[in-house]
C-alpha cells in the first residue's frame, strides 16, 4: 500500500496510489460499471423532470445487484415495486456517476488531488464497490479468521486481499475528510 488518503489544503484531499494499485481501481470499477449496466430508458414522471420512472419493479436476481439495489419493504410486495419504480433509475444513475468520477479523476497513479464533491463521489464507489465485493465473497463476521487458515495458495486470497484494501481506502478518506 502507497499511503491512502490524507487531507491536503483547500479543503482537498490527497491519495497517494502506486500505479499497479490505480490498474485494480480500475478493474474494479469497470467491472461495477458493466454489472450496474447502461443507463436504462425509462418514463419521465410528469410535473418532476429529474424522476425517472423505472420499468423495473423486482428484486434483482443478482445476489450483488440485490444488495446494491435492496428491497425497500420485504413484507410488502407491492409497496417494494412501487418504490422500486420510483427511486432504481436515480439510485443506478448515482452509481454510476459515482464510479465514473472515480476513474475521471484516478490518473495512472501517483498523487490525485480531489475536491470535496468528488471525495464524496469516492466515498460512494468506495462502498458501493466493497458492497459488491463481499456479496461475490460472502464476507462474514467470521471471515477474518477463515482467511488466516487459507493456504497462501487459495484462490480467495486475491478477493479477500482487494476487499481488506478496499476497507483502507474508504476508511483513510473518511480520517482525512473528518
């Protein structure tokens, strides 16, 4: 790890990030960028130009979609739809612009500077990118203590190490932003 975050001047922060760590940045949001999909063409709600009205009205089958995009009222069908209907559309065009602000702003390593607006922006890829990480892992309150008996060799290592290094990140923005 090259350093995290640390507040700079201005009310700025500063990430300092090798190159090889900037690559699975990238990676990684890419990827979350082609499971949150393109934006979707969807209704405009009359009288509200900024609500879109979604076509979607289900839980994802996806169990990380599912978790990015979560039922609102799980003992309640049509209420879930509803609100899914109302709020799915704005919540994937915020994670998507959260994520694309990541990779606007990332450079190939180094030294990044970052405003308030897109700390924040950061601070929400961030999550969204740990949520999806540990669904595919299944992370649990137990899962630390697994990961110390898995062989050097396990093929979960590689997620379990980018999820542990992606908790830094976030947590380090977070120090330098408070």
């Amino acid at each position: 790890m090259n350093g995290g975050f640390t507040s700079a001047s201005g009310g700025r922060v500063c990430l300092r990030m090798g190159s090889e760590e900037a690559a699975v940045v990238r990676l990684l949001v890419g990827q979350l960028l082609d499971l949150i999909g393109e934006v979707a063409e969807s209704e405009k709600f009359e009288g509200m130009p900024d609500l879109k009205l979604s076509d979607n009205t289900s839980v994802p089958e996806d169990p990380v979609l599912a978790r990015l995009f979560p039922d609102a009222y799980s003992e309640d069908h049509g209420a879930s739809a509803e609100f899914r209907r109302y709020t799915e559309a704005g919540l994937r065009d915020g994670k998507r612009a959260a994520a694309e602000t990541v990779l606007e702003t990332l450079g190939e390593g180094g030294k990044v500077y970052l405003d308030a607006e897109q700390a924040q922006a950061w601070l929400r890829a961030l999550n969204d990118l740990r949520l999806a990480l540990g669904t595919r892992l299944d992370i649990t309150e137990e899962t630390l203590e697994q990961m110390r008996t898995f062989d050097w060799d396990d093929p979960r290592n590689a997620g379990y190490a980018a999820y542990d290094w992606l908790t830094y990140l976030q947590e380090s923005l977070v120090r330098a932003l408070w």
